[in-house]
C-alpha cells in the first residue's frame, strides 16, 4: 500500500456557478486503487451536486513533470477566490 491522492471537482448545488475541489489522501494498492473507488463511488451517492471530474494521483505523477506546484509559479498572475 502507498498513498494516493483523490480529487474531486463538483458543481455546488445551492450556488450554480461556484465549483468545489476536495482532495483526500488515502493509502491504496495500485493499480486498482480498491479504497479509492470505493471513496469515490461513496462521494458519487452523497454529493449533491454535478461532479465534473474526479481522479486518483499517485505519487509517480505527482513527482511527473505533468504537475506545477502553485507555489514555483508567478503570483501576479494566479487568482484565487
């Protein structure tokens, strides 16, 4: 088991055009990832808005050049609300 990281982006149901992240870490076998579908099969059921993406990220990934950091990128030009 290693972790993983699972994401989710979802539509807020009461504010039609507010988006929500949420980020959850679990530890997990590859390459099924059991736990982590189970977790998003649960989070499908009880979120009640419309989920948009979701995703599993493992820690090759996240070291991968596919991912920035926020935080090695320039500020003046990231909004965060």
């Amino acid at each position: 088991m290693s972790p993983v990281f699972v994401e989710m982006i979802y539509m807020l149901p009461e504010h039609s055009q507010t988006v929500q992240v949420m980020m959850f870490k679990i530890n997990d076998e590859a390459p099924d990832f059991p736990k982590s579908q189970a977790f998003i099969d649960n989070l499908k059921a009880s979120v009640d808005g419309k989920i948009l993406n979701y995703r599993i990220l493992t820690k090759d990934l996240i070291d991968s050049e596919k991912h920035r950091d926020i935080f090695d990128e320039d500020f003046d030009n990231i909004t965060v609300h």
